[in-house]
C-alpha cells in the first residue's frame, strides 16, 4: 500500500508544480482523486484566492468522489480565509479516505483539518512524500512559520572566483543558456533585489525575459541607503513592476521626495545603513514570500553574515579571469577561519550550457 501511496502522491506533487510561482503566499497544492485504482480527478492551487486543488478535484470527479481516496500535497484547510474549508468539503463530497504529505504549519490550520476528516470517520494517512513536499513548499514553509521571505541568493563568477574584471567588465561572464536560467528562476519569485552599487553600474531592468512565452516581473528591490538611485534609472522609467527603494535615516529627505515623484515606494529601515532583518520584516508583513538577491559584493556578504540566506545558486563559468584587484562574489570583512565558514548542504550540481550551477542551503559552522 505504501509504495501505491507514494506513487499517486508523486502525481499531486507534479500537479502542484503547475502553478510553480505563482501561488503566493500561499503554498503550492496539487491533489488527486482514486477510485478503483484509477485516477478520475485531479486538481491544483492556481493563486491566491481561487479555490483550492481539492476543490478543483472535487468538482471534477462528482459523484465519483464518494467512497474514493483523496491524495493531496497538504493537509486540508479548515478556516475560513479567502476560500471556505477545504476539509468540510472533502467529508460532504463522501470521500472515504485521505493521504496526506504534509501537515499544513500555519496556525490557522495546524492538524485542525486532520482532526475534522477523522471526526467525521474518514481514514487520514499523512506523511507520504513528506520529504519532497517539504522542499516543493520550502518557501511557504519560511513564510507562514517566521513572516519572513525565503531568501535564494544567485552568484555568477568565473572558474578563479571573480565577478567581473579588474576593469569591471561583468558582461558576460556566464552563457546565454545560464543566463535563461536565470530569468526563469525571476519568473517564480516574489520580489528581486540588489544594491545601490549594481544599479550605478549596469542599470538593470531586473525583468523576466522568457523565450516562447510571457514571464512575471516581481517588484524590484534595491538597497540605497543614501538614496543616490539615479531619477533616469530602467528600475523607476521602465514601467515594468513596481520598485522599492529602501534607504536609511541619513538619506537625503529631498533625494527621498524626488524618488517617491519618480512612482518608487521609498521605505526607511535602519539609522546608518539598510537593516536586512528590518528589511524582510517589512516585505514579510507585504506578503513577499520569495526574495532572489542578484547583489555585488558586499549585498552578499551582508545577507550571508547575517544568516539571512536559505538557498543559494552558484554559476561557475568555465574562465579564468584573474587579477588581484577583480571583484568576488563575497565582499565584507569574511569568516575568519575555514571552519567558521558557512557550508552547502543537500547540495545539486548541474550542467547548464557550457556553466556549472551548484545549488545547495547554507548551514553554518557547526550547525
């Protein structure tokens, strides 16, 4: 039975990714319903507000549903928010038995809906795939249990470490196919940022540019403590999606006024420089799930120091660049030793045109 529930479970996992980016802050859903050992229905979470996978798979199913067994990536809700109980639904539609991979870790739910199917004498099996549902929800995970986004930081550099030359010449030092890579890891996230010092040099539009198909631009975030962004930048002329400049108390209040003419939201987090923590506390509380940090050195070093980054994704082109004085990807003071160095763990590496993408999640030393 165990590896029959794993089976279906994986084909509502692959139905949840449909809507990969797409959901927020809602997690990804996918459910599917079986009955005689067939699937008959199935559905999965579109966006916030719409009805959910179990809704979707309900409706499609019908009198089908009763008596079947339900397979859903995550426990059945059990409030009402912008949707009813998903759970109340399930015991009216007559199904007999729910698999379940993942109990649903927001307060509002939190075993509530396990407790109302089993009221009503429906089987609930839960845990089934409950690794992978882990990591297929990892960023809703971080935002409903700490109210801050779950952050992926994203380095390109060559084969010697650097990141640009000792000229600053960055373009381009990955490839066209890692480059693409890129813009689809933009497509699913809820904002992008990077720092004062990035858009002085290449001005970027930090837009999704997708072949074949139209992407989602999220809001643009830039660290600009003294609020020096320039009026004529892409980021404030562009149109594209909204940007956020988040300056400290010492900027100049003039400057402040002129970037809010300019259509920026101008926010003000920290006394000498930007607070991160006071940063992902406000795009947290702005239901900012996902943050994808393309920052220079020292944005890098500053996510990285503070212990504020969940994933990172590492491009290494196959160039030797050289030169003492050529940028890396980590600025700041650094680590002091090897062994207080952050590590990857769970770490993938593949091939991505002629580029290498490492992908792994820091632990810190000794943790």
């Amino acid at each position: 039975m165990k590896e029959i529930d794993e089976s279906y479970m994986r084909e509502a996992l692959r139905m949840a990714a449909y809507a990969r980016g797409r959901t927020s802050p809602n997690p990804l859903v996918g459910a599917v319903i079986v009955r005689d050992d067939t699937i008959v229905a199935s559905g999965w979470h579109r966006a916030a507000g719409e009805p959910h996978a179990e809704i979707h798979a309900l409706r499609m199913a019908g009198e089908l549903a009763r008596g079947a067994t339900l397979y859903v990536t995550l426990e059945p809700c059990a409030h009402h928010g912008r949707t009813g109980p998903c759970a109340e639904a399930v015991i009216a539609a007559g199904i007999a038995r729910v698999v379940v991979a993942l109990s649903d870790p927001n307060p509002l739910v939190a075993g509530r809906g396990f407790s109302l199917l089993r009221a009503a004498g429906i089987e609930v099996v839960s845990g089934v795939c409950e690794a992978e549902a882990r990591r297929q929800n990892e960023v809703f995970l971080k935002w409903v249990t700490t109210k801050h986004p779950f952050v992926t930081l994203k380095t390109a550099m060559t084969l010697d470490g650097k990141i640009a030359s000792h000229t600053g010449a960055s373009q381009w030092i990955t490839g066209e196919a890692a480059r693409a890579r890129v813009h689809e890891c933009r497509d699913v996230q809820d904002a992008i940022l990077v720092g004062i010092g990035t858009v002085l040099a290449d001005d970027p539009s930090l837009t999704t540019r997708l072949e074949g198909r139209t992407g989602h631009n999220p809001p643009r975030i830039v660290l600009d403590s003294e609020a020096r962004t320039p009026i004529d930048a892409k980021l404030l002329t562009d149109g594209a999606a909204p940007t956020v400049i988040a300056v400290s108390e010492r900027a100049d209040h003039r400057r402040v006024n002129l970037l809010h003419a300019c259509g920026a939201e101008v926010v003000t987090l920290g006394a000498e420089r930007v607070d991160i923590g006071q940063l992902l506390d406000w795009l947290g509380a702005h239901e900012i799930s996902s943050l994808f940090v393309e920052g220079g050195a020292q944005v890098n070093w500053s996510f990285l120091a503070g212990g504020f980054v969940d994933k990172v994704h590492a491009f290494i082109a196959p160039m030797l660049m050289g030169g003492t004085a050529a940028p890396t990807p980590i600025g700041g003071t650094g680590f002091d030793s090897p062994q207080a160095a952050l590590r990857l763990t769970d770490m993938t590496v593949e091939q991505v045109g002629a580029d290498i993408l490492v992908t792994g999640y820091p632990r810190a030393a000794g943790g």
